[in-house]
C-alpha cells in the first residue's frame, strides 16, 4: 500500500511540475496567440492556475490556435 501511494504521489508531482512550466509558458507567450485582444497582467495572474491545473488542454488549443494562423 505504501509503494502505491508513493507512486501516486510522484505522479501528481510530475503532473503539477509539467503543468507549472507549460501554464507559465502558456501565460508569458501563448495567451495573446489563443485570444486575439491583449491580456493585462492581472489576468495572466490569474490564468496561471488555471493554465497549470489543466495543461493538456492549454496546449492542445494553443497548437490548434498557431496552426490556425
């Protein structure tokens, strides 16, 4: 059981850690590609944790968005 939660635990780690960099990339470079007016820096404040917490998403419509262009 201990092993299991150490698994877990390492994975909800690695998670968060890919989450953190592609939510501060996402947030510092993407934001402006996926919504076309410009983002003010309270609401990059505010984006990140969302952008952190749901990364596979930001990233699957930040490339859609790039290639759209």
């Amino acid at each position: 059981m201990d092993a299991i939660a150490t698994v877990f635990a390492i994975g909800v780690a690695v998670y968060v850690a890919a989450g953190l960099v592609a939510g501060l990339a996402f947030v510092i470079f993407g934001v402006t590609t996926v919504q076309s007016a410009p983002v003010t820096v309270g609401a990059r404040v505010l984006l990140l944790p969302a952008a952190t917490a749901l990364w596979p998403l930001v990233i699957s419509r930040w490339l859609k968005s790039r290639h759209r262009r």
